[in-house]
C-alpha cells in the first residue's frame, strides 16, 4: 500500500535521523539567529517535523511556533508544550509577525514547484517582522549527483523494518527517496518522498520577485559563502527596504 510523505516515515523518523547532530545543526541555526534576534523574539519554524530542531532551539527562544504539513510528524512529537500548527508551508495561516523564521533538513526541497516557491516566499514576506530573518537550507544538486545511481539502505527501529533507496534524476532534477516500512505485525507500506533540486539562482530571483533580499548564502554549517562545490546552501533573507 502507497502512503503519502511521512504518514508512516514519523514511526521511525528518530531511527532514520540516529546519525545527524541536531545539536550542532542547532547551534548553526542558533548563531544565525544571535547575529540578528533578542531572547524574546517571535520564532516560526517553517516544516518542523517532529520539533527535534524545536526542542533545543526552544531553549533559547520561547517564544516559538511550530508548523509542518504533515499531522502524523506533529503529533508524534511529544512536545505538547509547543504550539504546533498543521499547515502547507506556501499556504500560511497566520497574522502575527515573526521577527525570525527558519526551516532546516532539505525540507524546502519538498517544494516541487516554481510557482509554489515563489509563493512560499511571498508568504514569508507577508509574516516576517520589518527588521526580520528568515534562514534556510536547500539541498545542491552536487549532494544529489552522489545518489544519482540508487543505493539503498535498511534499519530497524521500534518494531519497524525500514529501507530507503536514493535516486537522483538529473532531466528533470528530481531527487527521489522511496521508502517501505514493514511491521513485525505483517503491515508493509510505501513512501515516495520527492524533492525539487533548484538551481541556486531560482532561489534569489524568486526571493527577490517576492520582495526578500538574500543577505548571506553561506556553504551550509560555516559562515562562508557558498562555493560551486558545496552540496547545501544556507540562506540568510529579509525584507528588502
Ligand atoms: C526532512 S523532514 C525535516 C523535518 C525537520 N525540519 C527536521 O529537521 O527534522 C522534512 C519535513 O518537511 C515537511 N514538509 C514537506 N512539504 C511541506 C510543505 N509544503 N509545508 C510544510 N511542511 C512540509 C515534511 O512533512 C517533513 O516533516
């Protein structure tokens, strides 16, 4: 059976993420935010997933929000003292303004459309505080080009058999992750994830049309800027004057 993104992926979402430092990919979103923002700034997570990312920005800033599109990444998180909203990233429902507002892991990869990114950036323009940041991470087609063969993987995690197979399609510069969690119950499910792998000039000429100014895009966890190598890019926008 074939179910939408993470509906099932959010059972074994922690097994999947065993391996990445949410603490140091923290601190790097933590430092960007330092540069710009106070203790008690309005803070939007844009695709928070199960608040991995939430619990240890939280720490610092209280004054957060949380939204994801997916319902099952939300409510298998169990930080229940977090305000979460389940809602499209491009469709935002919100009126109160953010002084800064971030998204982490690829998550704006999940983007397919041109038309949709620019709408995700109008959206933002519409939140984002006069003097506000918004700072995110986009997968480079150099970090797809090395799964562009199809590899695939296997774990286990809660009760859960998982494999994930990475294929990169280079035409139409798509990169797709498909995964098959089966339960010890006998329950076997399919996900097929697919992320948009722009080209970096898309996103600042969209930013641009949506009335945001890129003020730093640096090779993602350093503050250098990005290079033609580098596999992720970390943008750094606000409002243009
Ligand atoms: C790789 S996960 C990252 C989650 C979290 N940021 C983290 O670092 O663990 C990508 C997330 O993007 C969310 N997502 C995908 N498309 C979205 C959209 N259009 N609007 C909001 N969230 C979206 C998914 O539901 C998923 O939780």
């Amino acid at each position: 059976m074939k179910v939408k993104p993470y509906e099932k992926l959010s059972l074994v979402y922690n097994g999947l993420m065993k391996n990445v430092d949410y603490k140091n990919w923290s601190n790097y979103i933590l430092g960007i935010a330092e540069e710009y923002i106070e203790d008690r700034a309005r803070v939007l997570e844009l695709a928070a997933g199960n608040f991995k990312m939430a619990e240890l920005i939280t720490r610092k800033y209280k004054n957060y929000v949380g939204t994801d599109i997916s319902f099952s990444m939300l409510s298998s998180s169990n930080h229940n003292n977090l305000k979460k909203i389940c809602c499209d990233m491009s469709e935002l429902p919100l009126k109160e303004k953010y002084d800064f507002v971030f998204s982490a892991f690829d998550s704006i990869n999940y983007i397919l459309k041109q038309k949709s990114l620019l709408k995700l950036f109008k959206e933002v323009y519409l939140i984002l505080a006069d003097d506000g940041i918004f700072t995110f991470d986009v997968s480079l087609e150099n970090n797809s080009i090395k799964f562009s063969i199809g590899n695939t993987t296997e774990d286990y995690y809660n009760g859960f058999y998982f494999t994930r197979t990475n294929k990169y399609n280079k035409r139409n510069k798509i990169h797709y992750n498909s995964f098959i969690i089966s339960h010890d119950s006998g329950s076997k499910v399919k996900e097929v994830h697919k992320q948009k792998i722009y080209d970096i000039r898309t996103y600042f000429k969209l930013a641009e049309e949506a009335g945001l100014i890129t003020e730093a895009c640096y090779e993602c966890f350093t503050f250098n800027d990005v290079k033609p190598e580098s596999e992720r890019a970390q943008f750094v926008m606000k409002k243009a004057s």
